[in-house]
C-alpha cells in the first residue's frame, strides 16, 4: 500500500489536499462548468434551457440511486478502488461528449458516462477525510471542500475554451485533464488510518484522547439505526431544499447573467466566482465548526442564503447582482459544508460513507427539481424571478428543520 507517513506531516493532510483537488475538478467542470453549454448547444440544437436542465437533473437521479451502492463499495473496498475507477469514467465521458450528434446521445454520454464517474467523487473524498479526523474534522472538512470553490475558476477557462476552440474539443481536453488530475489524487487516498498503525487527528498510540477517538467508531451507528433517526431526516431534508436552491440558482447563473447583457464569457467569469467567493465559507465557517456548535453556523448560513437568492431575484443591475452574489457565494458555501460534518459528528464514521449514500438518494429531489424549475420558469415567463423567489422560500423550510435537529440517541432495532 505505500508509507503513509512522510516527513512527519500527518498523512490525513496529504488526503486533504488531494480531496481538494480532486473536488475542484468534479465542481468546477461536472456542476458550475455544466452553465457553460447551456448557450452552445442550445445555438446548435436549438434544444430549449428546460431540455437541457433535464439531462442534468437525470444526471443527479441517477447519482441519487447509485448513491447506496456507491456507499456500500466505499465502506467494503475504500474510496481509493472506487475513485480510480470513476475518474476515468468521467474522463473518457467527456471526450465522448464532443461526439454527439443528437438529444439522445448527449444524454446517454452525459449520464451513463459523465455523471457515473463524477459520483465516484465527493462521497469517497468525504468519508477518507472523515475517517482520518474527528477533533479537527471541521477545518479538515472546510480545507476539503474549498477545492470546490477553487473549481470556480475552471468554470471561466471552460468558457474561454468554448469561444476559442469550440464545445466539442474543448469537451476532450477536458477530459483528458480529468484523468491528468483525477488519478493522482485517487492513489493518495486511504481508508483509515488504523490500518497504518496512526490513528485520527495525528494522534499517538499513547495520548490518553486516542481511547476517545476509537469510541467514536465504537458507538457509530448503523444504517439501519441513521434511518431510524429523526435527526437523520431532518438533515437530509434540509439538505435536500439547500440544495434545490443552489442547483437551481448555479447552474443557470450563465445564462442569467448574460441576460443581465453580459458576455459569455464574463458572464461564465462570475458564475465562476461563485466558487472563489464560497471559500471563505467553506473553510472559515467549518472551521470554526471545530469550537463552535456546527448547527448554529449551519442556521446562520442557510438563513443569510435565502436573503442572497431574494435579492437575486430582485434586483435588474449588474452591480445589485454582484452584491447579491457575493452574499450568495459566502452562505452557500457554508451550508455546504457543515452538514456534512455534522453527519459525522452525529452517526460516527464506520458506517459513514453507506449513510452518506442513502442521504443522496433523499435529496436527489433538489438537484433534480432544482435546475428544471429555473429553466422552466425562464421559458415561460422570460425571467428566473419567480423560481428564485421559490427558492428561497423553500430554504427557508430547511432552516426550521435545522432548528429541530439534535444528536441523536441510539435505539434498539
């Protein structure tokens, strides 16, 4: 398997930064960059913004359904195996993307291809890091996850690759910088640090907190005892309409801004802002998650989101826009990341990648009802603004539930 251990710099670390990576690609190109072929393929199809938005929320369906097994094989063989199996599925999936020629086929690659591989990602990257930290799992979660902010800046190269190169070849070096980047980061990964004889954290052998850390795997719970749980709904509801409202709002920030007259390409330019903008979020709030109660900072983020998506769809300037987006990038990023250290915190991490895969069944709603509402209020109405307003009524709903949710007790089953 290799040393785990180099230069006396905890491995947990080097998984870490590895995860970053990793997730900068899946989000920057698969989620934020999807905005970018909304324009292109609706100017050589003719396919209108509801049919495209379609084959992504299938896409997430999809992901939604596989999310057990992929759980299931994550717990049994290790996100490593998994990860450097999916990457070159994503790989090889785009490059096929430049070869459509039809409706048919562009969903078939996007989903059988595309999506399959980009799974095989974020649940892997969240259950190593989560297994190799507990008392530090917030600042390891918030370094992680920021990589989906630094994806943020793929999201304009994707744009600027399209208006020099075209969808389609632009489709295959992406592809090829999948694999390039993926792979790497897919042989660093490692399940727990038991196995090499470390344990959470950097902790040693002979520090009194390692007892601490071993009951934390002790007393995880099961799936079936997560499932029984009202916390483990409450959370994943709330998660769910988060997520209806992010995947409604990002994925058609594209669009939205050049409707507020913008070229595409500035216009992919602050869509992919979005990303940079959510670190400070994603890190600092996480992080802040290892002193503070994590459920407050979740509160604090899901309300200040609903107030962002308002305003977006609000106001008709470009500068209100940004305002508004910005607040947008802060408090998503936020609400992204906590609730799923808070998964960990809640049901322990021998279990966690099968639970986290039966969560993604559960909110696979809002990434599929997400971008199909956007795009149909845009067709008939013209405007984002009613979905918008929708959106953030719905968050809302997920900031009560956060209120209610509390560490679970375990039951016999």
């Amino acid at each position: 398997m290799g040393k785990t251990k180099k230069n006396n710099i905890f491995y947990g670390w080097y998984i870490v930064i590895a995860g970053t990576f990793a997730m900068s690609i899946s989000s920057g190109i698969n989620y934020h960059g999807f905005g970018n072929l909304f324009l292109p393929l609706s100017k050589e199809f003719g396919w209108s913004r509801t049919r495209i938005s379609s084959v992504f929320s299938l896409a997430r369906l999809e992901n939604g359904i596989l999310g057990p097994i992929d759980g299931y094989l994550i717990d049994r063989f290790g996100p490593r195996a998994v990860i450097l199996v999916g990457v070159p599925i994503m790989g090889i999936g785009y490059i096929m993307l430049s070869q459509i020629n039809g409706f048919l086929s562009f969903s078939l690659v996007y989903i059988l291809g595309v999506t399959i591989g980009a799974g095989t990602l974020h649940v892997p990257i969240q259950t190593a890091v989560a297994n190799w930290f507990n008392k530090k799992r917030g600042l390891a979660f918030g370094i992680m996850w920021s990589g989906v902010g630094l994806g943020g800046m793929i999201v304009p190269l994707y744009g600027w690759g399209i208006e020099i190169f075209g969808w389609r070849d632009t489709s295959i070096y992406i592809g090829i910088l999948v694999i390039a980047i993926g792979v790497p980061c897919g042989m660093i990964m490692r399940h727990n640090p038991y196995k090499y004889g470390q344990y959470p954290d950097g902790l040693k052998a002979d520090d009194s907190k390692t007892f601490d850390t071993k009951q934390n795997d002790i007393h995880s719970f099961s799936p079936k005892e997560a499932l029984l749980s009202s916390s483990f709904w409450l959370l994943t509801l709330a998660t769910g309409l988060r997520i209806l409202l992010t995947s409604g709002v990002s994925l058609h920030l594209v669009p939205y801004f050049v409707d507020l007259g913008i070229d595409p390409v500035a216009a992919a330019a602050f869509a992919g802002s979005v990303g940079v903008i959510s670190i400070p979020g994603r890190f600092g709030l996480s992080a802040v998650g290892d002193y503070v109660n994590k459920k407050y900072i979740l509160l604090i983020s899901m309300f200040l989101l609903s107030i962002s998506v308002l305003i977006l769809s609000f106001v008709n300037s470009l500068n209100g826009a940004i305002v508004a987006l910005i607040l947008y990038s802060f408090s998503q990023g936020g609400s992204a990341v906590v609730p799923n250290a808070i998964m960990a915190d809640y049901f322990g991490t021998k279990h966690y990648g099968t639970i986290m895969g039966f969560r993604s069944i559960v909110v696979t709603f809002g990434v599929i009802l997400g971008p199909i509402i956007s795009g149909a209020t845009f067709d008939n109405f013209g405007s984002y603004q009613l979905a918008f307003i929708g959106f953030s009524i719905v968050n809302f709903l997920g900031f009560i539930m956060i209120i209610y949710s509390n560490p679970p007790k375990k039951i016999n089953v």
